[in-house]
C-alpha cells in the first residue's frame, strides 16, 4: 500500500478511485491538495471567512461521499467546484445581504491563502472590493476562469449553465470591474 508520500504526487483522478475503495490517505492527500484553494473561492465568493471554511468542509465530505457511490464522471476539479458551486450558490441565496462579512474581516481571513500562494496576483483591496461588487454569478465566473485556470467549457460543466451564457458574464464582470477599478 503507498505511503503518502507517494500518493500525494498520484493525479486526482487515481486518489478518487483509492477513496472509492475507502483509503482514507486518499481523502487526506486531496484535503491537503485542494482545501486552500476550496476556501480561498468560497470566501471570495461569500465575503464571509467563517461560512467558506464551512462551506469548503461541506464540499469534502460531500465529495468523499459521493465518490463512495462512484456517482461523477467529469475531471476531478470541476467535480469539486461543481460541488462547491451548488452550496455556495445556496449560501448566496439564503444569506444574501447577511454574507457580505467587512473588507478587513475577509483580507485576514485570506491571509493563510495568500501565504500559500493562493491569491491572485496584484489583487488590491481596490480590486477585492471591485469583485465583491459583481454580481455572484459574474464573480464566479471570473473567479473559475481567472484564478483556477478552468476553461469555459469547464466552467459551464461546473455552473450548468450554456458556455455563450458564461462568455457573457466574463465580459460583463471585466467590464464592470475596468469601471470600478480605475
């Protein structure tokens, strides 16, 4: 059986077959690749620190589960964030005005992501406060595309929705955030 050392330089996609098998080194080595990254999206997307990291945990598990049924078949990273987008979704939804923690709040929050190399370069507070102005339909898309390197066919697959609809509001958040920013 490899140790984690050796999984932890396995693809996702292998590590989720382990965890289907129940290897919970597996699921250890995937937290550890993906939870900054989990976070770091979900704080950006709900402005609240404490509900991300809630909001992330929610994510794993739900993702170990469903692994367990061997329930996906899309690419490993758009599986999680299509997980993620359907509970942040529901967060935005049910927290509307109530999600959107202070700037300052959010930034030290962040700080653990940033150190990691988590935050997208040249991000100001400028531009923190810009994004949180977007629309969160908008900010997600901006956010898949700009800081996870998906592509707007991955980016569809994650939100269901059509890749002209994602394309429009990629250039509507630029636009909004060129606005906002200068």
């Amino acid at each position: 059986m490899p140790n984690t050392a050796e999984l932890s330089v396995a693809p996702d996609e292998d590590l989720v077959v382990r965890l289907r098998r129940g290897d919970a080194t597996a699921f250890s080595v995937i937290l550890d690749r993906h939870r900054t990254r989990a976070v770091s999206f979900a704080a950006r997307m709900t402005g609240d620190p404490d509900g991300a990291e809630a909001l992330a945990h929610d994510a794993f598990v739900k993702m170990a589960s469903e692994a367990g049924r061997g329930s996906s078949d899309k690419p490993f990273r758009v599986w999680l964030f299509s997980i993620l987008h359907g509970l942040v979704s529901d967060f935005v939804t049910k927290n509307r005005p109530e999600s959107r923690a202070s700037l300052e709040r959010v930034s030290s929050a962040r700080g653990s992501a940033d150190a990691a190399g988590e935050r997208p370069p040249g991000e100001t507070r400028e531009l923190f406060t810009a994004l949180m102005k977007l629309s969160p339909a908008n900010r997600e898309v901006l956010l898949l595309r700009v800081h996870e390197g998906m592509s707007y066919d991955e980016i569809a697959e994650v939100t269901g929705d059509r890749v002209a609809t994602i394309r429009g509001r990629m250039n509507h958040a630029i636009e909004q955030l060129r606005k906002e920013v200068r």
